[in-house]
C-alpha cells in the first residue's frame, strides 16, 4: 500500500490503533483523492466500520502529506448536532491536556453563558458578547474579571489554532453563507452526509405567518421606539395580504423582497440605535441582538435571491379544527445541489455515511471530480436478520380500514409475545405519532408480560429513551423519532419491528415536488431511512438483533435490484415466527 507508512504515524500521532480493514480503506480513499485527482470522495461506510476514525485519520495523513509545515488547519469534522460534535470532541480529546490542539470542538454563541451580564432571574448568552463594549468604555477590570476566562473567547481565539475543528453543520452553514470567520483547511469530513439536504433545507428555511409578523412588529417597537414608520406600514400590508390569501405561487417572490427590506433595514436602524445606547448596557445589547437576529433572516432571503436555488414555496391555510393554526407561507430549498460549491472551505471533501447512496449524493448534490467508494460490511449478516412477517399494504386509504389496523395489531402482539416470552426487549418504529399511538393502546389492551414504553407527542425522546433502559426485563419501546440515532447495543433490544415505509409526507410541498421531478429519489429517501432503522439494535460484531417489517411497500423496495445494501442483512419470509 502506498500511503501504509502515512497513515500508520496518523494513528500514532491521533492515539489511535488501526482496526479491522481501516489501514487498506484509508489508503484507497487517500489514492482517490492524490493519485487518481478527486476532490470530493463520497464514502459508504456500514456500521462498524469506524467512520469517525477513518474521518480523522485521512484528514491528518492527508494534511501531512500536503502541508508538512502546517500543524494547524488539517480539518473541519463535521456533526448533525452539537451532541454528536461532543461525542466526536470526547472520543478524540479525552485524557489530553486541556490546551492540546489537535482537537477542538466549536459551538455557536447561544451555547455560553455571559458570565458579565446574566444575574439569578435574567440569564444572558454569548449571543449578546459584551466584550466589545467594555473595550469601548475601557472597562478594564470587567474585561479581566469576565472576558478574559469567558469559554466563548477562549473557543473564538483557539478555532484558528487547532489541527481539527469539530463543529456541526449550522455552524458551518452560517460561517459559509455569512459570516466567513473560518479559514479554509485541507479536509472538510462531512459526517452522516445522508443528512445534508435536510439539515440544508431546514436551515435555509424561510417562515412568516400573521403571528410572526405581529411579534415582529411588536419587538421592532418596543426595540427602535419612535419613527420608522415605513418598516410598520409594509408589516402591515403583509399580514393583510396574507390573511386575504393574495400571497400564492404567482406572487411570493414579491412579497419576500419586501420582507428582506424590512430585515435588513430593522439591521440598520437596530446597530445605529446601539451606538447610541452604549453607556446603557441593557438597551445596547437589545438592539445588537435585535440587529444580528433580522440580518440572518435577511440573509436567507438574500441567497435565495443571489442563488436562484430550486426551492419549494408553500402556503398552508389555518385549520379550523386547531386553535393555534394560521394561515403560514414557507420557502424551502429542494436539494443542496449547486449551493454545494458554496459550502467548500477546504481543498478536499470527504462526505461519510452508512446509508449515503451514490445516486442521491449525485443527484442533490453539485458534485464534480468526485468518486464514491463503497467499504465491506463489517458485521455478520446473520447477525441482522430481517425478516418479512405477515407484510400488508399499508397506506394512507389502507391503514383507514378497520381490518387492515386490527391485523397490523395482532401481527404485533404476536411478535412482541414471542419476544416477551424469551424475556428479550425491543424496539417499534412508526413513521408517525398517530400510527405508534394506536399500536401503543393496542398491546397496553392485551395484557403482555412487558412494559411499554410509549414515546408521545410533546415528550422528549431521549426521557422516554432514558426510562427505558434503566427498566429491568422485557419492554418495548415505541416511537416515530427512531429511525437515526438510537444505539440499542447488546440485550437492550434484541428486535424492531418496523410498521410502516416512512416515506417522505406528501402534506409538504417540497415532497411533492420530489415525488413529482425525481421519484426515484423519493423512494431512495425512504429506503436509506429504513437501513438507518434497521441498524439501532445491532451496534458491534457480536450484537445480533431481528428486525421485522411489516409494509408490503418495503418489501418492494428492500428486494429492487437497486437496493445498494442488501449484502449487509440476511433477508427471510415467513407467517411463522421461530426461534433462531
């Protein structure tokens, strides 16, 4: 192997020890990108495989190799979520000095408490830093005794020094589009790329509604006082073209070019009144957050404009049959696509997931030069069985029918017993609250030997998630959020059942547009979905765990000819249920 020695010191100097196939697959990723050219290498890695720490072993080889000079900027390693960059920080930093650089994690300033401005009944983020204030007033001591020791700094000055940045994807999306603080670095290691699009769409997403607009109007007020009376006038003419339902398909655009003056104006008007409050502390840092607020929101608006990104505009009127509904008008991006170019900061890009698919990353994605390579599982397939039980065409006219509910429940009450009576736990994925509420009342109402644990509406998973795995003995958990995420090792779930094909709901009209321009796409989406289900209950080599599925659409789906991950799973159909 070419790369063998390189990647060997990476380990080393990471603190890491390869395992498994690691060495030859970073050797084939490095060869893609310095031998063969690519910059962009899509990477389908099964579960156990090591992600992470292929990630960060071809960032810091790769680094090596091209800037041997240069201890810092080897790469960015990006998460979905902040809870995930800490998992990543954790696994890479822990027992490390401190003020080790090779590792840091960053986070934005909603994350730090303002040790300078927060009291017992008001606390205050970082959002509202007032550093720059007392550097103005020349507040010295408040300087020494807050800002100098304050976390928040301390991140803003070490993100530049360090060899790997850790951070999520709405801190880099808002660095890319806005603000553009970051240096660009080697490496950009987009972790659970599958998620890209979503976390793009829901972070490019553009709102308003008459509530929206009326809380708008009433903290511009109470934030600017007197004057602008121009900004009130155009609230105004929105909300009752809004509630007239004059804002259509036809004339949106219109409407969000209006909106985006009145943000950035509000932007203005909120950083001039600052200056002028800077001896009144809490009057400054309303406006300034008044002002960073409405120039985010003028900025979504704003790429839209520049861009001209494929997006889908939607109207929703109010439901009479809910008190808090509105009528409420949303834009949202289709796809990255061409924005892709966009969120480059780096010489090459490494996009990693288990369930990545080379035609939806080709197709959402503005990808040039890129290859995708595809890793061995890792894990035996006997170990993650799927099994097809009783499968029934469920859908939206379906699932309406009493017989196809009462069989869909008996199907699992049966399975649950048959579970139960081996005193094994497991797991049920709904793709909605609906669905795994009915479910829920049906096995509570037929006595089983186990508990339930139901995931309703409003709770937060990871409290239902929690009780759930300090219970002794057999239970079960139901939930429609668990399709990502959950890691269920070991005798905390020996089955899943999976009710129903979590396709994409076709309420949205960004679904619609897919199901509608790029069908194979909608299916795609859905099957990813389902493998990323199929693997909370088996987390190492030796975990096992059935998964049952129960829609005769997934069966469909998981036996295409085009299902890129059937080699990870032993597939089997049956009205029987055994004993393995």
């Amino acid at each position: 192997m070419k790369y063998e020695l390189q990647i060997l010191e990476a380990y080393e100097r990471l603190g890491f020890k390869p395992r498994g196939r690691q060495v030859e697959d970073i050797n084939t990723i490095l060869t893609a990108f310095l031998d063969e050219g690519f910059k962009t290498v899509i990477l389908s890695a099964p579960t156990g495989t090591g992600k992470s720490i292929i990630g960060a072993v071809v960032a810091d080889t790769l680094h090596m190799i091209t800037h041997p000079d240069a201890h810092v900027g080897a790469s960015f390693l990006l998460t979905p979520t902040n809870v995930l960059s800490e998992q990543y920080h954790k696994t890479f930093q822990e027992g490390r000095d401190p003020n080790d650089t090779r590792f840091r994690m960053i986070k934005g300033a909603a994350n730090f408490e303002c040790a300078a401005l927060s009291t017992p009944t008001e606390p205050q983020t970082a959002e509202v830093c007032s550093i720059r204030l007392f550097q103005k007033e020349q507040m010295d001591s408040m300087i020494n005794t807050f800002c100098n020791g304050c976390e928040y700094q301390h991140q803003k000055r070490m993100r530049d020094r360090s060899r790997h940045l850790i951070t999520n994807y709405a801190y880099y999306f808002i660095d890319r589009m806005y603000t553009n603080f970051l240096a660009k670095r080697t490496v950009c290691v987009f972790d659970e790329a599958h998620l890209i699009n979503d976390l793009f769409t829901e972070h490019n997403a553009i709102y308003f509604s008459d509530s929206r607009l009326q809380k708008m109007a009433q903290e511009i007020n109470e934030a600017l006082s007197l004057g602008h009376t121009d900004i009130f006038k155009t609230i105004k003419r929105i909300k009752e073209d809004l509630n007239a339902g004059k804002i259509n398909d036809q004339t949106y655009m219109k409407y969000l070019e209006l909106l985006a003056t009145i943000y950035y104006d509000v932007k203005d008007a909120a950083e001039a009144a600052a200056e002028r409050e800077i001896r009144n502390p809490k009057k400054y840092l309303q406006l300034q957050k008044l002002s960073k607020k409405y120039f985010g929101l003028g900025c979504k608006i704003g790429d839209l404009m520049e861009y001209s990104y494929p997006h889908a505009f939607e109207y929703k009127e109010r439901d009479p049959k809910y008190k808090d509904s509105e009528d409420e008008v949303s834009v949202k991006p289709i796809f990255v696509g061409d924005m892709f170019e966009q969120l480059i900061n780096a010489d090459y890009n490494l996009l990693m997931s288990a369930t990545f698919s080379e035609q939806y990353a080709r197709r959402t994605l503005t990808l040039e030069n890129a290859k995708h390579i595809r890793l061995a599982p890792t894990f035996p397939r006997e170990n993650k069985k799927i099994v097809f039980y009783k499968p029934q065409n469920l859908n939206f006219n379906t699932l309406k029918e009493a017989k196809t509910v009462k069989q869909l429940q008996a199907t699992c009450y049966e399975i649950v017993k048959h579970h139960t009576d081996k005193n094994e736990r497991g797991i049920v994925l709904a793709p909605s609250f609906a669905l795994s509420e009915g479910i829920a009342a049906a096995l509570g109402a037929m006595n089983l030997n186990t508990r339930i644990f139901e995931h309703r509406r409003g709770e937060k998973l990871v409290d239902v998630l929690d009780r759930f795995k300090r219970h002794k003995g057999p239970a079960v958990l139901l939930t429609p959020s668990g399709f990502e995420g959950l890691d269920l090792a070991g005798d905390l779930s020996r089955y899943q059942i999976i009710l129903k094909a979590p396709f994409g709901s076709l309420g949205e009209a960004r679904m619609k547009k897919i199901l509608a321009s790029w069908p194979d796409i909608y299916s795609l989406l859905c099957t990813m979905k389902l493998v990323q289900g199929a693997g909370r209950s088996v987390r190492g080599p030796d975990d096992y765990a059935t998964t049952y599925m129960l829609d005769s659409n997934i069966q469909r789906l998981w036996t295409a000819k085009n299902m890129e991950w059937a080699d990870e799973f032993e597939t089997k159909f049956t009205s029987m249920l055994q004993d393995d």
